[in-house]
C-alpha cells in the first residue's frame, strides 16, 4: 500500500498508506525535499499551504524536519473567509499560524479576512507575483474544490490571481461536518482564494487527502475528465504533483493499485 502507483498519461504519482499519519509523513518527505531543493538554487523557498484537516498530520511531520533552514521558507496561504475575526479560531490564517510559529519561518503572509474582499485580493495578488512559487501544498474537497475553486465556477484558465467567490453549499456542510463550525449558519459564505492557475503555477504540488467522505472526490480528480466539474482534475495538467493517500480514501481507486 506504501508504493507508488503510476497513473498513466498524467505526472501524477499517487502513494496510498494505511492511515493518515502515514500519507501525512510521506506528503511532509517530498514537501521537504521540494523546499531544500529551492533554497540549494535560489536562496530560498516561496510556498502556499492549504488550512485543513487533511493538512493536519502533514504540517506536524513538516515543521519537525530540522534539515530545512525555515528562516529561508516563505509562506502563504491559499484562500480565507470573509469577514471573520482574524484572530478567530476558524479562521485559516489563525489556524495556519498557530501550526507554523513552531518552524521559526522567514514570513507568513496571511490574507486579512476583516479587509475589503477585493482589495485584499489585488494586494495578495500582487505579493503573489513577487517571485516564483516552489510548493502548493494542499487538500481536495468533497465535491473536488481544490482551495475555494468550486465545481462549475473554477476557470482553469482564470486571469485572476486570486479572487472573492462564493461558497459552494457543499463545501460550507464539510466544514460542519468535520467539526470546524457547529452550524451551516455560523459558516462564511464567501472567501477569498487563489485561483487554480496560480495554484498550479508552483513547480511543485503535494496533495494530502484521507477519508472515505473524499474517496469519491479523489477517484474523480484522478480518473474522471478534466474538467471544472471536478476542480482537482486540473492537477493532472501540472508536470509534478504528488498525491499522498490514505486507505480509506483510496478505497474508490482499486483498479489503479
């Protein structure tokens, strides 16, 4: 289960592990190799993070790895709610800064959920722009959104770096569902996310999913058609993404093992 399964036509490497710890392990060893490698040609390493359960595991073993100069590493982050406190729990940045201040990194520049949804848009698109980004490191959603890119409303072609959308009623349930708000009514209903073209314009993508909730998502991501239908699918258009997997949400994905 620990051995990467090819899937053809697409530069995609999947790895399926037993349990969350182990795909959160194996994801937190190729992000690692990714941000030594930037920093060995360049100086330093420029990353996007995803804020979310599935990130969890991975974002521990990361912050452990002392062969990575974090004063180097240069973080941000791939989408946020509007209007919520910045200091609320819920919050992505928050939830991100408190896994990340361990690592002593050279920034973390966060979205503002308090600003002007358009107006913190341009200024982190322009942060963005900057220099070139090295690592995405994220989720799928259950209905395959890949940061806040919904089905039928992603462009995987968007000239936007990063833009306000409005939440997929799917996606504002998962957030219920998997503890991070009590009701349907205490969820945001708009955010400001990173665009899928700049998602993929990292040089590197790790994707960390487990659960038998994305088992579907996942399958579709990977073996239906690219297609904004499934937001995620656009991964297999990237030149180097690395999937990281546990049993369970792999458990729709039998005939690639």
């Amino acid at each position: 289960m620990g051995m990467p399964v090819g899937l053809s036509a697409d530069d995609v490497t999947l790895h399926v592990t037993a349990d969350p710890a182990g795909a959160g392990a194996g994801a937190a060893r190729v992000a690692a190799d990714v941000i030594r490698g930037a920093i060995a040609s360049r100086g330093s390493a420029r990353i996007v993070l995803a804020a979310a359960p599935s990130q969890q595991e991975m974002l521990a073993a990361l912050v452990r790895d002392a062969s990575i100069d974090w004063s180097r590493v240069h973080a941000f982050h791939m989408d946020e709610y509007v209007g919520l406190p910045q200091s609320h729990p819920q919050a992505f940045g928050q939830w991100l800064q408190e896994r990340l201040s361990v690592a002593g990194l050279g920034s973390f520049t966060r979205l503002r959920p308090e600003a002007d949804p358009v107006t913190e848009a341009a200024r982190y698109a322009t942060l963005l722009a900057q220099d070139p980004i090295d690592l995405t490191c994220m989720g799928i959603g259950v209905n395959g959104h890949i940061a806040f890119n919904e089905p039928d409303v992603a462009r995987f072609d968007d000239p936007a770096a990063v833009r306000v959308v409005e939440l997929d009623p799917v996606s504002r349930q998962q957030q219920v569902d998997e503890g991070l708000f009590p009701r349907l009514e205490d969820v945001p209903v708009q955010a400001v996310t990173l665009t899928v073209p700049t998602l993929l314009s990292a040089k590197s993508i790790v994707v960390t999913v487990h659960g038998r909730h994305k088992a579907a998502a996942l399958k579709l991501a990977l073996t239906g058609p690219i297609s904004p239908a499934c937001p995620a699918s656009a991964l297999r258009t990237h030149r180097s993404v690395s999937v990281h997997v546990d049993a369970a949400a792999a458990s729709g994905l039998d005939e690639l093992a």
